[in-house]
C-alpha cells in the first residue's frame, strides 16, 4: 500500500517539479515581474488552464498590451482630455475671461449715443390751442482723458483673471491626466494580480486532483484532500475579488475615455525611477495650481489699485449735438433747431463715505492672496518631501520582496519534493509554502506599482504627468 500510495504522489505531482523549476528563475530587483508564464501541464493537469475550466471562469479580461505603455497612456490621455464635459466647460470659461478682458479694454475708448425721441405736443392757451409733432435727436459722445490709472489698473485686473482661469484650464487638464493614469495603472495592477491568482488556482486545483486519486486509495487521507480543497477555494475567493476591483476599475476608465476599453498595458519603465528630489522642488514652482495662485495674487493687486486710482479725480472729454423738427402750427422759422456743444468734464470726489474702508478691503483681500499662494507653495513643497519618501520606501519594498521571492521559491520547492519523496513534510506545509509564494509574488505587484503611482503624483506636482511620457 505504501508503495502504491508514493507512486500516486509520483504521478499526481509530476508537474510540480516542473513549475518549481519555471519559477525558480531569479528576477531582477527593479524590474516589474513578468506576465505569469503557462506551462505545459502533465500527469493529471493534462487540460489548458485545467483549474480554471474546473470553475467555469473567462479569463479574456486579463489579457495585456505588449505595445509601447508610454504610447498607450499618452493616447488614454488625449482621448479623455478630448470628450471631457468638465473639461469643455472649463475652457469656455477660459474663453469668457479673455472676453473680458476685452470689454474692460474698450472702457478707454471713445462711446458715442444716439438718441430719437418723436413725440406729440398739444398745448392749449384760452380759446387758443395748437396741436404739433415733433421728432428730436441727440448725439451724445464722451471719452476719458485721465483718471490716474484707474481704466489700465481694471485691464490688468482682467488679464489677472484670464490668466487665473487659464491656469485653472491647465491644472483640470493635469488632474483629468493624473486620474487616467492612476486608473490605467491600477488596471494594470489588478491584471497582473489576476494572472498570479489565476497560477495559484490552477496549482491548488492539480494538487485536489491529484489527492482525489490519492483518497481513494487511502481514505486517512481524506484531511489532506479537504485541506487542499479549502486552500483552492480561498485561492478562487481572492480571485474573485481581484475581478471585481478590475471591473470596477474599468466602469470608471470607461466614464473617462469612452468604450471599447484598450487591452491593459504593462509595467511602464518611465514611471518606475523615482524623479531627483532638488529637480522637482524646483518644478513644483511650474504646477498650474502655484501659477494659479499668483496669478490670483496679481489680479487682486490690480483690483486693489483700480479701486484706489477710482476715488480719485477723473477728467473726460464730452461732445454732444442735438437737431428739434416740428410739425403744426408753429411760429415761422421754429420748425427746425439744433445745438452742438462740446467740452472737457472734471470730477472730483469731494465727500464718499465707505471709501477708505472699500480701498482697505481691496488691500487686505490682495494681501490675504499672497498668504495663500506662500501657503500653498510651502504645503506642495512638504507634500513632495513626504511622497518622494513614499516612492522610496515602495520601491525599496520591491526590491526586497524580490529577494524574499528567491528564497520562498526555494522554500517551496524542497517543501513539495520532501513532501512527495520522503515524507518528512505534511499537506499543510506544502499549503503553507505555496501560500506564501504567490502572496509574495502579488506583494511585489503591489509594491511596484505603488512605486508608479507615486512617480506619477509627484510629476503632476510639477511639470505635469505627461511630460515623462514624452
């Protein structure tokens, strides 16, 4: 009987020491883990994706783009920035304040009015009345000589404001580009989970296979089947689970860039080295938001000078010429009349009671700008410090989990032959090695690509998530 039973462990897991073999092949430190290779399966997994058949799954969705990812993301981004709703009406905002930016302009340029007023006369004297018509018009021109700045001070203020909005184009563009990279990223990742759950699976459902051959023909091993069984269903489970969060990451990428989704992309190289520190220190002072908030800071001088230059006197240039007809009975040569008159106007506010207190708010409103440019500045400044520390660790954490790799590989290995040949170790420490294997294995995804969605955090900080991607 002992005979038979290491014959059955012989054939059950002849495939075992194939796949240990597969994967006991040393990864490099900084390089993402490859797409899980299938090997050909032997003995009692003599079907393609034999665990995987066994619980009726679809495994299309984990399919990936062998293509350039640069490209993939560069053309992820333009497609989202191109059918963007939020967008659009961000840059119709944009072009609004240049518009206004015009009408403020225009406020030092000549007017002129044209006005026509008919109306009917009856006047009535004693026994004596008289019934007429008549049709007036006035031509009414002015133009601002000098007002100490004021009209140049609200043109600035306006291209403040252009300028402001213009940044806030920018900075939604930036964001809607980070959000498309962080999602295509964590597709990415969920794909490559999938594809190591789905090697766990099919690992656990060859060993139930093969212990199903085994129980048979020792029923005191019937522990060790449920074991396994157990282990294959929690594989299954967390497979499962790493689906669901793909799915749901492609309803969010689909809301962004349209259907039908592209295939997934792989491990993007650019965004797996960490920036220098002192450069992007230095590219933070670039982001649209910093730009934003000076901009602002600007505007709200320019207002507060505006206001100021407002109070004080201002000189115009007035023209007018006005024509009267009649009609009826009229006095000779009083049918027509007309005047023309033309001059300069001096306003001086003599008595205006708030307007210290409005230049004061304007001041006070332009100082509080400031504060909250320097202030976001410095908490950009520490965001950076603290997310380049972030990127450090997780690609530290790659590189060490690449190492534990080798040696749970190794683990794994001699757990299974001792296992299968000698008898010196039980079910459970195969469960246990395999376990920890492929736990690894999705650790090493998580941290790389944790490491890539810190590199792109931190361009967007800065230049933007696209220029790396050029």
């Amino acid at each position: 009987m002992l005979y038979l039973i290491r014959l059955l462990f012989a054939l059950g897991f002849a495939t075992f020491g194939a796949f240990a073999a597969a994967q006991s092949r040393p990864a490099k430190p900084a390089a993402p883990p490859p797409a899980p290779a299938v090997e050909a399966p032997q003995g009692r997994c003599n079907e393609e994706d034999a665990g995987l058949s066994r619980l009726g799954r679809d495994m299309t969705a984990l399919e990936t783009n062998s293509s350039d990812p640069r490209a993939a993301l560069q053309a992820l981004i333009e497609t989202a920035t191109s059918r963007s709703k939020a967008l659009g009406a961000v840059r119709l905002l944009a072009d609004a304040a240049r518009s206004d930016v015009e009408e403020t302009r225009a406020l030092g340029l000549p007017t002129a009015t044209l006005s026509v007023s008919p109306n009917a006369v009856y006047q009535r004297a004693g026994d004596f009345s008289v019934k007429r018509a008549q049709l007036g018009v006035t031509l009414s021109a002015g133009m601002p000589l000098w007002d100490f700045g004021r009209i140049a001070k609200l043109t600035e203020w306006r291209k403040e404001l252009a300028e402001v909005a213009a940044q806030g184009q920018r900075s939604a563009e930036e964001q809607l580009s980070l959000t498309v990279v962080s999602l295509a990223l964590d597709r990415s990742r969920y794909v490559l989970q999938g594809q190591v759950y789905t090697q766990y699976v099919r690992k656990m459902a060859c060993l139930v296979d093969a212990l199903e051959i085994i129980t048979k023909a020792d029923r005191g091993r019937a522990s060790e089947l449920v074991q396994a069984q157990k282990s294959l269903q929690q594989a299954d489970l967390a497979l499962e689970q790493t689906m669901s969060a793909l799915r749901q990451t492609e309803v969010r990428m689909k809301r962004l860039v349209g259907e039908p989704l592209p295939p997934s992309i792989g491990m993007t190289a650019t965004l797996s080295v960490l920036p220098e520190l002192a450069q992007m220190e230095s590219d933070i002072l670039l982001g649209p938001d910093v730009a934003q908030a000076e901009a602002q800071a600007r505007s709200q001088r320019s207002f507060a000078e505006s206001v100021i230059a407002g109070q004080k006197p201002s000189v115009n240039l007035t023209g007018s010429a006005s024509a009267l007809y009649r009609s009826g009975a009229a006095v000779a040569g009083e049918n027509r009349s007309g005047d023309i008159g033309a001059g300069v106007s001096l306003t001086i506010p003599i008595l205006q009671p708030g307007a210290q207190a409005q230049a004061s708010a304007a001041v006070q409103r332009y100082r509080a700008t400031v504060l909250q440019r320097d202030e976001a500045i410095e908490a950009k400044r520490y965001r950076l410090l603290e997310m380049h520390e972030v990127g450090s660790s997780a690609l530290d954490r790659a590189r060490r989990i690449v190492e534990i790799l080798r040696n749970s590989d190794r683990v794994r290995a001699s757990t299974l032959q001792q296992w299968q040949q000698l008898g010196r170790r039980s079910l459970f420490d195969v469960m246990a090695a395999e376990g920890d294997y492929y736990g690894m294995r999705v650790a090493h995804v998580n941290a790389m690509f944790d490491a890539q969605q810190i590199v792109a955090l931190i361009w967007s900080m800065g230049r933007g998530v696209a220029t790396p991607l050029r």
